[in-house]
C-alpha cells in the first residue's frame, strides 16, 4: 500500500506531504479543484511519460515520490533482477529537470522509465473515466477475463511462444524471398563460374604465354639469329678458330714473359666462353620451331585470358583466380538458403504445433472460466442496483493471434423486457461504470493488488445506487488499500479517510491543498456536498446520518 506521497512544484501544488492509510480513503472537492492533479502526480511517480508544463515552475525541479510498503508482494526477485535495494517500504521518485529531462529512481538507485512503470503496475491499479470506454473493447474484455480467472502466466507463456514463432515465419519469408531474387543471380554466378573453371587458369599462366608466343611468332627471326651466332663463333672463318690460331701464336712466348702467359691464359678463357656460346645458340635453335599451329594455339589461350580479364575488371590471372573463389562462394551461399529454409520450415512447423497446443488449452480454460465469472458479474450489479441484469460473454476460436485464438463479446441487458446485447448498444454511462466496478473489484480479488485508485468512477449513479456503490469499495477497501475520487456525499461517507481538496488564489496565484479532515469537518463536507455552500440544519442531519449508518 501506498504509505505517503510527497510532491513538489507540480501543476497547482507547490509543496504537499500527505500520509495515507488502509482501507478507504475518499477526495473530494469542489469541481476544478484539482483532484485530479493527485491522480496525474501517482502517474507519474509510477512512470507515466510527463507532458510538457507540469512543472509548476519552470526554472526549478518537480519531484514526487511516492512511499509503498511492499511486505508481502512477492518482489525482491524484481530488485534483485534489476539490481535495486531491497526495502519493505520502497521509495519511487520521479524528477522532472529544468529543460524538460525527466529522472526515475526505486530506493535511489536510478531506474529507466520503463522499469519504473513495470513496477507501478505490480504496486498499484488506477482507474480513470475514459477507462470505462474501454469496455467496449473486445482486447479489453478477453484481458478482463483473463485477469479475474488467473490465467496471467498461461497467456504470458502463450505470448512468448506467439511471438517466437512469429519470428520464425518472418524470418522464413525473408528467406524466400532472398532464394526467389537469387534464382536469377544464381544462373548467371553458376554460368560466369563455369566459364572460369572451363578456363583452368593458373597464377603466373599469362606471363609464361606471352613469353612463349612472342618465341612462336618471331621464330624464324630467331633461329636465323642463332644460327648466325652459331657460324660466327664455330664456322671456319669463326671467333672460335680464330681463338685456335692465336693461342698457338702465344704458347712459346708465354713461357718466356709471364705478362704474355697472362694473356694466354685469358685467351683460354675466351675460348671456353665463345664454346659455350656456340652450345647454348645450337640447344636454343633446337627448341624453336616455326610451328603455325602452336603460335595460334598460344594467341587463342592469351585472347581467353584478356577476355576474362575485361569481363571481370580485373588486370591479372591472379585477380581472375579470386574472382572465381568468390563465384564459388556466392554459388554455394545461395545454395545453402534452400537447406535453411528446410530447417526453419521444420522450426516453424513445431513452433505452429506448440502455440495451437497451448492456445487449445487456454481456450480450454478460458470457456471454462466465462460463465462463472459472467454470474459473478451480474451477482455484484445485481448488489448494486441493478436486480434484473444479465451479464455474459459470447465466445468464438479462430485462427491463432497474439492473445490466442479466442475472442470474446461481453453482452448485457439490464431490464427483464431487453435481450442482452454488445454492452456499446445497450448500456448507459452509470450501467458502464458499474460493469466497469464490478470487473475491476473481482481482478483486485484474484491479482491481490495492494492498492486500487477509483478517478471519479461513480459517473451517472447516484442516490441508492450510490450508496451500493460506496459499500463495494468498502468492501474492498477490507482487503486493501482503496483510494477513489468522487462527488457523491453516499461514497464520501464510507471512507476510513476522507481528504479534502480545496484550491485559494493568493496574489494572482493559484494553489491546491490536500488535508485530511476530521470527525466534524467530515460531517460538514458531506453537508455542503449535499445541499451546497450555504449548510443547513436539515443538511448537517444528513449528512450525520449518512456517517452513521456508514459505521
């Protein structure tokens, strides 16, 4: 429950403390007031987005914080997850900076605001009256139903497979989709790696054939060259006999001057060289012939080369090469989506088996749970003045969704004459608002919420049924913390607690503030609230009355 809540520098409040208590504790005030502003400041201690101008000054920080015993909730694995302080009486704190940044702390420690809503949600229920439109809600009422029969983690768990395997078809459509536009590109890899493959190239191929097909096409230019060298070096008139005759001249000098041997000796030198010559020109000449075919042969392997190569932008075999690694690749890639779109087909299928078992068994339990709880409705209306509703819910499966398969219709009738029909056709605000109570009384009971908060849920009721009104929250307010702004004297006087909200103007400045009343100030605002400012005799009684049998 909720023990205190501070405020400071929000809309009309400039500063306001205020303790609060068990069971029933009712604010009223004179319309425009600022009752409301009480509701708006919860919200946002519990992580509702600020709107723009709620700070009551704009130069200095708005803070709420909000007090809440906790004992007993069932939340210290919720701290322990998010690695917040565990305390029974829990601080939420909301700060709204100068400049529009918004803060979140639990305990202190500083929260993201979504951290702080999920834990407002666990802490408190608050019901405003724009809510009671969401009657008409199909989402709405299958939640409601869900709420009050207790099916919270089956439909959690439900959700969790739901989407799982809504992410398996997305991402099998996806696949699919890639597979249809890579058929094409497929094609034409499989054609261009073919081609290359046909090609069998080799790293240093093209220098090694342009080397050999200049040798082809100027064969006879070179033959003749080394034959020409050859009969230079050897032929009778040659290099070689020449070489011959002059070491013969300088044999017998050299013996008599060593400068002479010298030159002998590297006239030997040349003779071995030219030899040589001679043998390398002859073994060269032997492998060049002038062969037609091999030159085109040579010229058709290059031209393929340089073909691939422009084709492919690219300047070398090399580059070739790796341009084929990457075909291959790409082949084997998009051939490889047909194999994961087997498995995620076999994924998606189990994922479809699991969510149709668990959305048959939900629904199961959910066409179990609509009569009961249809009876427990028109029970409650029925103590609220309404003797001769009919209450139930319609129910049709379809195919599965993220709530399930069900879909529910909440039907009404509230006099003996009228077949029950959609709560939007038949139903008045007061009816509405009563639906809306009745619903929200019996999920306070199944959840065990600590704390409910009423926005002026009495809208369109008024004398007896009023009072049935009151003694319902009341009843409530036995199990847990109630909370409910209204304007009816029948209501105010069930409260254990009863705040008043009142607004004064003070230099052309507007405030509001909250304070409790007590034993005769009640007496007189139950008065005022029936016959208005001026109080009377008959009005004061009444207002005593009311207290009384209140008791």
């Amino acid at each position: 429950m909720i023990r205190r809540i501070s405020i400071s520098n929000y809309l009309l409040i400039e500063s306001l403390e205020l303790d609060l208590n068990k069971g029933l504790t009712i604010i009223t005030g004179e319309t425009g007031s600022g009752k409301s502003i009480l509701i708006g400041a919860l919200a946002l201690a519990m992580g509702e987005r600020a709107e723009a101008g709620a700070a009551r000054d704009a130069e200095k920080r708005c803070v709420i914080e909000l007090e809440v015993d906790t004992k007993g909730l069932g939340l210290n694995e919720w701290f322990r997850q998010n690695e917040v302080q565990v305390e029974r009486y829990t601080t939420l704190r909301r700060q709204l900076e100068p400049g529009g940044r918004s803060r979140a702390f639990v305990n202190d420690t500083p929260v993201k605001l979504e951290l702080l809503r999920e834990l407002g949600e666990r802490l408190v229920h608050v019901h405003s009256q724009h809510h009671t439109l969401l009657l008409n809600d199909a989402g709405f009422q299958l939640g409601s139903v869900d709420h009050v029969a207790g099916h919270h983690e089956e439909v959690e768990q439900y959700q969790q497979r739901y989407h799982t395997w809504r992410g398996l078809q997305s991402d099998l459509s996806e696949l699919k989709e890639r597979e249809a536009s890579a058929q094409s590109e497929l094609d034409y890899a499989r054609f261009q790696l073919n081609e290359l493959e046909e090609a069998r190239l080799k790293p240093d191929e093209q220098e090694t054939i342009t080397a050999d097909l200049a040798r082809a096409e100027h064969a006879e230019e070179l033959l003749g060259a080394l034959r020409a060298l050859e009969e230079g070096v050897t032929g009778e008139t040659g290099m070689l006999g020449t070489a011959v005759r002059l070491r013969q001249v300088l044999s017998r000098p050299a013996r008599l001057d060593g400068s002479v041997s010298d030159l002998l000796n590297r006239l030997n030198s040349v003779q071995i060289e030219l030899k040589d010559i001679a043998d390398e020109a002859e073994r060269t000449s032997a492998n060049i012939s002038v062969d037609p075919t091999k030159a085109a042969q040579l010229r058709d392997r290059l031209d393929l080369i340089i073909r691939l190569q422009q084709k492919h932008r690219v300047e070398d075999t090399h580059r070739l090469l790796a341009v084929q690694q990457q075909l291959s690749e790409k082949v084997e890639g998009i051939g490889s989506l047909s194999e994961r779109i087997t498995e995620l087909q076999a994924a998606e299928a189990a994922a479809r088996a699991e969510i149709d078992k668990r959305a048959t068994d939900l629904s199961r339990n959910r066409v179990a749970a609509l009569k009961p709880l249809g009876n427990k409705v028109e029970s409650i209306l029925h103590d609220l003045g309404m003797p001769h509703t009919v209450f139930q819910f319609e129910h049709r499966a379809g195919e599965p969704g993220p709530r399930g398969i069900d879909t529910v219709r909440a039907v009404f009738s509230a006099n003996k004459d009228r077949a029950p029909a959609a709560l939007d056709k038949v139903a008045s605000g007061g009816e509405l608002s009563r639906v809306m109570l009745a619903l929200i009384s019996l999920a306070a009971d199944s959840k065990d919420l600590p704390t409910v908060i009423f926005d002026e849920i009495d809208t369109g009721v008024s004398g007896e049924v009023a009072d049935r009104v009151g003694t319902l929250m009341a009843r409530m307010a036995k199990e847990r913390q109630v909370l409910a702004i209204t304007h009816l004297p029948q209501i105010a006087s069930k409260a254990g607690t009863h705040l008043l909200v009142s607004k004064s103007e003070e230099h052309d400045r507007v405030s509001t503030s909250i304070r409790p009343l007590s034993a005769d100030e009640r007496v007189e605002a139950l008065a005022q609230m029936l016959s208005g400012r001026k109080l009377t005799r008959a009005a004061l009684d009444n207002a005593r009355a009311l207290l009384q049998g209140s008791r």
